[in-house]
C-alpha cells in the first residue's frame, strides 16, 4: 500500500510541474480591438442595451442577447467562449473576482497595446495609431528567425496600421493588413477575396473583419503556418461610432469565426491536439455607460483587458476567480514558452509567462458570488 501511495504522489507531482510547451507544436494568437471584458464576463450591459442613441432597435437587440443572468447574456453573445473555452481551456479578466489583467504601458490606445503585446515591452515612447515602423523586435519575428519557425510564420489583421506595428519592411514577415491585397496565387480563392475587398467603396483604415478570416483562412489551409496572428478590428470601430448594437453583433460574429477556426484545427491532423489559441484584446473602454465607447489615457478602464487560452497541456479550469494581477507584456513570453521557448530581445526583458497553465491550480479554491454576477 505504501508503494502505491508514493507512486500516486509522484504522479500527482509530475501532473503538477509539467511544463508549458511540451505538447504544443503551434499557437494562433487572435486579437479583437477594443473589447471590454465587461462584455466577455457579463454580456450585454443593462444600460447599453436599452440606451435608443446606441442601439437602433432595442427591442430586437435584447431578443439576441439579453438575459435576466450574467451567465445567460454572456453565453448568448459569445457561445463558443463559453461552452468551449470555458470548459476545456481558461478565461482570465473578470474583475468582478478581483482576478486583473492590464496593459502597462500609459497610453491606453492601440499600437502601444499591440507593440506590448508582441514585443514584450511597454515602450515609454509614445507611438500614435500611425504607420510608424515599430522600432522593436516583436514575437513573430523572434520565432521565424529560427529553423523550424522559418517560413512558418504569418500574421493577418484587419487594422492597415499592423505592417508597421510588426515592421514588416524590417523583418520580412508575411503580413495581410486593411484592404491589402492577398497574395495572387492561382491554387488560393485570393483573387475572389481581392475582388470583393474591390467592390468597397467606402474603405477605412479597418478592413471588414469577415473578408480578414477568409484570408487568413485560405493561408492556413493551403500553407500549414505554425504561428498565425489574426487580428480583428470591427469591434473597436463600431464602438466609437457609438453603436453599441453592432458592437455586440461583431462580437458575436468574431466568437463564430474563432469557433470555426477551431474546429477547422481540431479536424485537421497537422493541427489537432497540437495547436493553442490565445484570444485577447489591445486596451479596454470606459466603464461608465457615459464614456463606455471612449479609451486612452484620461478614460478610466481603458487599461482593463482580458485574454483566453485553450490547447494541449492547458488545464481546463475555465474562468479564473482568485485575486490575482496579470499585463498585457506578459503575453509574448507566454507565446514563446508555450512553444519551449524564451524570448529576450534588445536588452528589454519580456515579460514573465501568465502562469504556469499546465498547472490545475484554481480546481480547489471555493469563491463567494461577487456583487454583479447575477
């Protein structure tokens, strides 16, 4: 008996120190601008939902995705989240629970959130959203200067601006950004997406994020990348119009089109148990209904974000509620090491790993309901 208790320790200790990265071979990164964990934990706000100068039709909005529960509203907005992710991966950003994570760096808006995210390292200097290319060296890059990342690397967003944010001229990297055309190739359905990119007339500077999907899509399907980044943008524009409908409504939509892409992953025997999503966002919104469609650094809550995993030796302990404070920096070292890898560039140390998620530490915590989630 004794011999089978110490051998049942030592497989508890083993089950406990594994290390991230030894199952997974790629990682898809998937961005949404400008999304409030509000949303993501609580669903639809009450206010919001129900204010006749951002929602068209209120009416029917809340037929979609209003519920009397937080459970309810946040499952009816964003379905694969919380049926999928939630069960089989981990969800972290509901303050709610005292659980935070934040950008560090000051400014609050996009490319300093995005130079953050991927490089590691908040810079103090002040980028605007403009094309200016990013001085620092960023994850992507990082992986594909390595053999077996070589030309397995590839990055699509909606955003024109993410060429520069990811210093595409410097480094070479396959980039699709804003109404770009894809590349011609006559074995891709590229030309019927650049053909459609050409029918808008009216194009700004976030391509539709369905059209940056198929793209994306069509890559990963005939090229078999082993790092892809994807990044959505409609979310962040359709807030500051102030149209809290439609911002709901492309969430729903990018959840539909991060549920496809994982089935496409999990059917397919170069990526199945094999592959990682990381889905987060570059900044958060204002937290009063008054300032919810603003950001920046004089908006309070636009430092507020969230992010999802899920994938192979990642614990399936779903949404995250010990007190807990996590950055945005820390994110491009948790890509590398997912892979087995470390990421140190230019002397500006990345940041520490999220945590250890191969390790299931929250299963034994009992929490109290937090005032809010009803």
């Amino acid at each position: 008996m004794k011999f089978v208790f110490c051998c049942y320790l030592l497989l508890i200790s083993a089950a406990s120190t594994a290390q991230p990265g030894s199952e997974t071979k790629n990682i898809f990164i998937i961005t949404t601008d400008g999304f409030r964990w509000q949303e993501v934990f609580t669903g639809a706000d009450s206010e919001l939902i129900s204010h006749p100068g951002y929602v068209q039709d209120t009416a029917l909005i809340k037929q979609l995705y209003w519920d009397s529960t937080a459970e309810g509203r946040r499952r009816k907005l964003m379905p694969f989240l919380w049926n999928t992710i939630a069960r089989q991966g981990q969800l972290y950003g509901n303050r709610l629970y005292r659980n935070k994570v934040d950008v560090a760096n000051l400014y609050k808006i996009s490319y300093p959130g995005y130079n953050e995210m991927f490089t590691g390292y908040p810079d103090p200097v002040f980028i605007p959203n403009i094309p200016l290319y990013n001085r620092n060296t960023n994850i992507f890059e990082y992986l594909s200067s390595k053999k077996e990342y070589a030309g397995k690397v590839a990055a699509f967003s909606s955003w024109n601006i993410f060429s520069a944010i990811l210093n595409k001229k410097r480094n070479k990297l396959p980039v699709n950004a804003g109404y770009e055309d894809l590349p011609d190739d006559s074995s891709l359905n590229n030309e019927i997406i650049n053909a459609s990119q050409g029918l808008i007339l009216n194009k700004r500077h976030t391509r539709y994020d369905l059209l940056t999907f198929l793209g994306a899509r069509e890559y990963i399907e005939h090229n078999q990348p082993r790092v892809v980044l994807i990044g959505f943008g409609e979310t962040d524009e359709f807030a500051h119009r102030g149209r809290y409908d439609l911002y709901l409504e492309q969430a729903a939509n990018v959840d539909r089109m991060i549920a496809e892409l994982w089935y496409y992953v999990q059917t397919h025997s170069f990526y199945r148990d094999k592959t990682a999503f990381i889905i987060t966002t570059d900044h958060g919104r204002g937290r009063n209904p008054a300032a919810w469609y603003k950001h920046g650094i004089l908006t309070k809550g636009s430092g507020e974000t969230w992010f999802a995993v899920i994938g192979p030796g990642i614990s399936p302990n779903g949404e995250i509620k010990s007190n807990q404070q996590s950055y945005q920096k820390q994110i491009a070292s948790t890509i590398a090491r997912l892979l087995g890898e470390d990421f140190e560039t230019g002397g500006n140390h990345s940041g520490p790993i999220l945590l250890p998620m191969s390790v299931n530490y929250n299963m034994a915590i009992t929490h109290k309901q937090p005032d809010g989630m009803k």
